[in-house]
C-alpha cells in the first residue's frame, strides 16, 4: 500500500510542516538519547557497586590470610607471648583476670606468671612465689598443625614438678592453655598469643 502524503499548495505552509517534522524528529532522537544514557549510568553504577562489594570481600580474605600466616610464623619462631583473660580450673567457675598474668616462651626458655587455683598434692614449704611464676628452660617444644589452627606442647619443670603447657591456637591467634602438673591439678586459661615485641606494656 502506497504511503499518503499531506501536499499543500502554499510552500511556506509545506515548510512549516516539515520544521515541525524536524523539531519532533529532535524531540524523539533526544529522549532516546537520554533514555540510553540513564540504562548505561545505571549498568556502570551497578557494576561499580558489585566490583566494590568483591573488592571489600577480598580485602577481607586476604587480611585474614596474613593474620594467619603471622600466627603460624609466630608459633614456628618458638618465640611468643600468652596474654591470660580467664582461668578455669578443674572445680569451680571460671574466673576472669583483673591483673596481667602471661606465658612467654622465648629463646628456649619459658617465663611463667600465671595465678594457680586448685588442688595441690604437695607443698612448697619456705616458697613465696606462686606454683606457676617461675622461669624456666624448655625441655621439649613441639608443634602440630590441626583443623582450627595449632597444637603447641612445651615441657619444663620448676623444682621437683615436672610442667607441660599445651596451647590450642587458633588460626587468629585465640588460645586456650592447659598447663599439666605432676605436683597439682590441671588448670586451664584462655587468651591470646602474640609477638612479644607487640605485647602492651
């Protein structure tokens, strides 16, 4: 079917026709213009937001990868420091720390300054330090990786009682200590180790 066309006699009205074509032309180009304008600010938002998402996420996992790479160096280095927060012993509740109290193994040595709550099987007559404030070389130091993070045994022994430290560490660095005695009862604490240069003074 043949297209119809609207002829006018007068050219100036046939001229007025097609400006008016023209402007409505302009009209339409331009909202489409606009229209892919805002569709491709709207992608380039929306990816930018993903890619920001993604990049904090990364950030996240790799930050984590350091801590526990500086946790497995720290434990290897056989040099470190066990902040206490809590003692649990064998009877009774746990007790939160209010004063410093710390393990710190280093150069082949171990420096005790922990508080001891439980039973004794033998007394230290004429002592006045506490059962587990003492300084002492290391016996034995062994380290076994384990699916949360690290198993550390120390072995030492203070007087005539022979002391085993078992760290459990975590992948970022929270610790639980158990500390076996032949003399007493065991006795837990809960912390975190660290690099001895970065323990707060």
């Amino acid at each position: 079917m043949a297209k119809s066309y609207i002829y006018h006699p007068n050219p100036m009205v046939r001229l007025s026709y097609g400006s008016k074509y023209v402007e409505l032309l302009k009209l339409i180009t331009m909202k489409l213009l606009t229209f892919i304008i805002a569709i491709l600010f709207s992608a380039v938002v929306l990816s930018a937001q993903e890619t920001g998402t993604k990049s904090k996420k990364e950030l996240k996992a790799e930050k984590k990868a350091q801590q526990i790479a500086e946790i497995k160096a720290i434990v290897e280095s056989k040099n470190f420091v066990f902040d206490a927060r809590t003692a649990n012993p064998m009877k009774g509740t746990s007790r939160t720390l209010t004063s410093e109290y710390d393990v710190t193994v280093k150069n082949d040595s171990v420096f005790c300054h922990l508080p001891y709550i439980g039973v004794a099987y033998t007394a230290d007559y004429g002592s006045t330090q506490g059962p587990l404030t003492f300084d002492q070389p290391v016996k034995n130091y062994t380290m076994e990786p384990d699916k949360k993070g690290f198993v550390v045994e120390v072995k030492t022994s203070n007087k005539s009682d022979a002391i085993e430290f078992t760290f459990h560490i975590s992948e970022t660095g929270s610790t639980s200590l158990t500390v076996l005695s032949t003399n007493r009862q065991s006795i837990t604490f809960f912390g975190d180790i660290q690099k001895i240069e970065e323990k707060k003074k």
